[in-house]
C-alpha cells in the first residue's frame, strides 16, 4: 500500500509553548490507526496541525498528503485534497445550520441529495437540520452529527477525535455503526479502506472499527506503536507509563 | 392600470411631462433601482413612486383601495391632508432638516393611502433615487392605512454608482389606523459620502401593528436615523429590525424610540449592525407609560474593523408604569476563527465561511424577513466576508 499521510520530525507550539516535538507518522492508504495517550500528551494537537488549524504553529517538520507537502496549505485546501476531521468539542456557530453544510457537500457533488437522505435517517439527525450547528447538542449527537458530515463529504483520509466520548451505551452502538460504515471496505479492486486516524480514550470503538495499528503519545512524542489492541489492553492494566516501554517493541 | 392614468393625468405641471410608465424606466437607473428591491415588472408590485433627483418619474397604483400621489398633488386635492397629517407627528422646526424641507416650495415626496378594510396582497414600492452628483433631496412622505387596511412597502433609496456626494433629508409621517398593519422595508444603498438624515414618525391605534425594516447595503459615509413611534391604541405593537454594515469612513447612528402609550401594546427592536471600520452606534429608547411588553437588542460583530472602527451599542428602557414589563441585551463580538475553520474543514472557502456566519448573525432570531430582505441580508454578509 503506498503512503496517504506522512508526518515527518513534526514540532508544534501552542500559544508558544512546544506541544509536539518531532513527532513521525505514516499511514499507509486503506489503514486505519488508533491514538493512545493520556490526558494533555498532544493527540488532538496532532489532528489539529494535520488538518491545518491556526493556532498550531508548525516550528520544524512537515505534513506530507499523498506524497505532496500540505505544512503550508490552508485549511479549506487540505479538506479539499481530502483531508476530514470529526472534532471532540466542535464550536457552535450562531445562525449558520447543519443542512448548509450538508448542503454544500450535495451542491458540490460529493454525495447525491438521495444518499444524503439516507445518511441523515440513519443517524438520526432529521430534526437537527434546521439547528444551528452543534448548538445544544448531546455528546452523542455531536459525535453523530460530525460523523455525517464525514460520510457526506467524503474524505479519503478521516480523523476522529474521541468518537465514543460523553456516549451512552445505546448511542455507543449507532456511532459504532456509523464508523463502521464510513471504514468499511469499498467494492474497488483491490478491495480498500478509507484511511484514518482514530483518538481514543476508552477503547470502546475499537469493538466496531478494526484498527490496524495503534500508536501511544505521551508527552508530545509518539512513543510506541504497535498491535492496537496489545497496547490498549496493556495502558488499560498497567497505565501508559508502563506501555510505552516499549511492550511490543514495533518501531513507529 | 386605470388609477395609473389617473395619477399621472393629475400630476402638477412641474412633473407631468417627465412621468414614465414603469417598463421604460432606463436600464442605468433598473439596474440602480433593483439594487434596493424596487423593479421595473409591474405584476410584482400593486404601486410604485419612483423620483428620480427631484422629479418623479414613474407612478401607478394597480389596487383598488390604493391611492398613491406625489405629496404636492395630495396636499392640492385633499385640504384634509395638510389640516391632520402633513407635519403632525414630525415638527417642521426640530432641527435644520426639518426646516430645510418645510421650507421647500413645492414639496417631493409621496403620499399613500389604503383606504378601509382594504388589504393589499402585493407589495407597494417607493423609490428615491440620486442619479446626479451632489445635490440635496429634500423629501416627505405620508402614508395612511385606515381601518383594517394592510400594505407592505418597499422603499428603496438609492445612488447611482458614479454618485460620490449628495444630501438626503427625508421626513415621513405613517398613520396606521385600528386593526391596520404597515410593513416597511426601507433598503438604503448610498455613495460613500452621501449624508442621509432620515425622520420618521409614526402613530399606531388600537389593534394596528407596525413593522419597520431598515437595510443599508452600501455603506454611507453618514447616516443619522432616530425613527419615533407612539403606540396610542390598546394592544398596537410595533417592530423595529435593523440591519447596517459600516465600513471605513462610516459614521452611522441608528436608533428607535418607541412610546407605549396604551394597555396590551408591545414593542420590540432589534439591531444587527457589522463594522469593517468606521463608526456604528446601535440605540433604541423603550418608553413604557401603560401595563405593556417591550424587548430591545443590539448585537454587533466587528470584522477587521482597523484602527479606530467601533460598534457602540445603547439600548435603553424607560418605564413609567409599574405594569410595563421591559428588557433589554446588548452584544458585541468578533467572528472566532474556529468556526470560520470548522466550516473550512468541510470544503467550504475562508471568504465564503465568514459570509456564512456573518449571515447567520444577522438573521438569528429574526423570523419571517421575506425574500427582499432576506436577498439583502445575503448581499451584506457577501461584502463583509470580502472585507469591504
């Protein structure tokens, strides 16, 4: 499989402070992998850099996207070369709805108003349309809401921010569904998967989307990589501390 | 097309030569006129008043009911006119605009009336159009709704594009009888140094409602508008929603005082007003003196508003009645660049996302705007987001 996204010697400040310093990642196309680390260690930073947010300044390195270097593109034009992100806590925009972005996927034809319909019925969002965008939403229904718009627009590469975060059980299974179907194997030849990159705290998603790879960070490093499930398990028993010495010894 | 003739076949002696009908208004002055909601295709309007400078230029009123003159043919017809409206709710010395138009020897303006029970489905337009550089419009308008009669009337003020400076004074008096409803959208589009001094007063009887929209797209170099309504009957309401975009140079002050006179009236004022620089002051006086019901919010955002660009936002309350429920807000922001990227991070372009919040912001919470405005509103947000 030839490489989607490349992260190479990756530093980035926040408000001037160092958060990530010389991270390297590659996933390779039709791979999904898992993001482990605690609290603050620079996950979402990462995501957040990969998808071209101000506020996170690239001081050394650079973000490579299907072999072309993206560090200086902006964040329309990542999204553009297929590039997507379902944030944890995404704003709420007064005034502006769900259905205009939807909308613009449609309009831009990246999904028929059909299939939309089908999106919107599966996870439930029909009385969301007319609502400003994530205002007042549950946890789950963030989680649904940034999901859809994923499944509308499309991306070849698409990060997820804690998706089974603030999610009930119940809820836990739609998400899971969702996921599945956004990953799930494409009737191309060679059959392939979208790519992505998955943050997660629990583990829960891990029972509906099989993770390729999984990745530990701490302290603004990636510092093991290996079976996501082994190291799951592992930070789960015995903390991320005592997993990241390296339990399976595959090198990032 | 018969009161057409009509109004045209009374027209003074100083207009009636120049009077058009409306298909052939010139495609220089369709374009500028569309630009504020006034157009030239007949079927879509149930009146129109178009003054080009200071001569009329098109009237026709196509409803029974509607009757739609310049000021100085009513004032000759209707002695009734000058004894009980011209200058009754607006005094001819408050200030040296008023003056300057009472003073004028034959007035311009319009004046309209919608005679009892009589409810216009289309909308009336009205025009006021600046096609020359540098000249003073001195302007009154009276409008009449008599019992139970209902209009909606778009007046579109407007200066050709190559118009940089010029003076409009306007003063018009609306009369709005019991159980009667005006709408008025009033869509300003002026050159950068045009100084607009609109004065507006209104009376609203028992049961009648009044709904007043202000829109200014192109940003003038200098607006001063303090509208004042008195709602005299019981139960009479009315609705201020104002929309303004300053840009550099701008030095723009809208307000609204409104009396609750009478038992069971409401009121409520809403600004929206977006700085990419100059001066915008955002007032609105409530003055509760019966059990009633008022609300006044100003919300500005400031999108690259220079140096010294500034949104001031007064809104104020006044109760003299123990019964007179009343409150106000008051808010000002910038657009945070995490929604303007959230939007971006689905495809969508930076100019085009910020002309989506700004849109957002502008008409949040303000139901029922209609097509006309809502195409405006559309246009602001389109030159906010491009920063002008």
């Amino acid at each position: 499989m030839s490489t989607l996204l490349e992260v190479r010697d990756l530093h980035v400040e926040v408000a001037g402070e160092e958060i990530l310093h010389g991270v390297d990642l590659t996933i390779p196309e039709g791979e999904v992998h898992a993001l482990f680390g605690p609290n603050g260690s620079g996950k979402t930073s990462l995501m957040m850099t990969i998808m071209g947010f101000s506020g996170y300044e690239i001081t050394q390195g650079a973000v490579l996207f299907d072999g072309k270097d993206i560090t200086d593109l902006d964040v329309t034009e990542r999204a553009r070369l297929g590039i997507g992100v379902a944030q944890q806590r995404p704003p709420t925009i007064t005034g502006v709805q769900l259905h205009q972005v939807l909308d613009y996927a449609v309009d831009n034809g990246l999904c028929p108003r059909e299939h939309l319909q089908e999106l919107l019925a599966q996870a439930r969002l029909d009385d969301f349309l007319t609502r400003d965008i994530n205002g007042g939403l549950s946890g789950g229904e963030i989680r649904r809401s940034e999901i859809l718009q994923l499944m509308v627009t499309q991306p070849r590469f698409a990060m997820m921010d804690e998706p089974d975060s603030g999610v009930d059980v119940e809820a836990m299974k739609l998400v899971g569904q969702m996921l599945n179907e956004l990953f799930s194997l494409e009737t191309s030849h060679p059959a392939k998967r979208r790519t992505g990159l998955i943050i997660t705290h629990t583990g829960q998603i891990l029972n509906y989307i099989q993770a390729d790879k999984g990745h530990v960070m701490m302290r603004g490093e990636l510092a093991c990589s290996g079976n996501p499930r082994l190291i799951f398990d592992t930070a789960c028993t015995s903390g991320y501390e005592i997993c990241v010495q390296c339990i399976n010894g595959v090198e990032v | 097309m018969k009161k057409t003739r009509s109004a045209i076949d009374n027209q003074t002696t100083n207009t009636e030569t120049d009077l058009i009908p409306l298909n052939q208004v010139d495609e220089t002055d369709a374009a500028a006129l569309a630009e504020v909601g006034v157009i030239v295709d007949a079927r879509q309007r149930s009146g129109t008043y178009i003054q080009r400078d200071h001569k009329p230029l098109c009237i026709m009123a196509q409803n029974e009911g509607l009757e739609l003159l310049p000021i100085a043919q009513a004032l000759e017809m209707y002695p009734w006119v000058r004894e009980n409206y011209y200058w009754n709710l607006v005094s001819p010395n408050q200030d040296e605009i008023t003056q300057h138009c009472a003073a004028q020897k034959v007035p311009q303006g319009f004046f309209i009336r919608v005679k009892k029970g009589v409810k216009i489905d289309k909308p009336c337009q009205a025009s006021l159009y600046m096609a020359h550089t540098n000249i003073t419009q001195a302007i009154h308008n009276i409008i009449i709704l008599e019992e139970g009669a209902e209009l909606h009337l778009i007046t579109g003020c407007v200066s050709q594009h190559q118009v940089h400076t010029g003076l409009h004074y306007a003063v018009s008096e609306h009369y709005i009888g019991k159980h009667a409803t005006l709408t008025s959208t009033m869509i300003h589009s002026w050159g950068p140094e045009v100084i607009v001094r609109p004065h507006a007063g209104t009376s609203v009887e028992e049961g009648g409602t009044f709904v007043n929209n202000y829109v200014s797209l192109r940003p003038a170099g200098d607006i001063l508008s303090r509208p004042t309504t008195w709602l005299n009957g019981k139960g009479a309401s009315a609705k201020y929603f104002t929309v303004i975009l300053g840009s550099k140079g701008s030095e723009i002050t809208t307000g609204g005082d409104v009396y609750l006179n009478a038992e069971g009236t409401s009121a409520e004022i809403a600004h929206r007003g977006v700085c990419t620089g100059g001066h915008l002051n955002q007032e609105g006086l409530l003055i509760g003196n019966a059990p009633c019901r008022a609300h006044v919010d100003c919300a500005g955002m400031l999108v690259d508003p220079g140096v010294d660009g500034y949104i001031e936002s007064i809104p104020g309350l006044r109760a003299t009645h123990p019964d007179a429920r009343m409150s106000h807000e008051a808010s000002i922001g910038k657009i945070a660049p995490e929604e303007v990227e959230y939007l971006q991070s689905r495809g969508i372009e930076e100019r085009e996302a910020i002309s989506m919040i700004i849109r957002g912001f502008l008409d949040a919470d303000i139901e029922g705007l209609g097509p006309e405005l809502d195409a405006r509103i559309a246009e602001i947000a389109e030159l906010a987001g491009h920063g002008e």
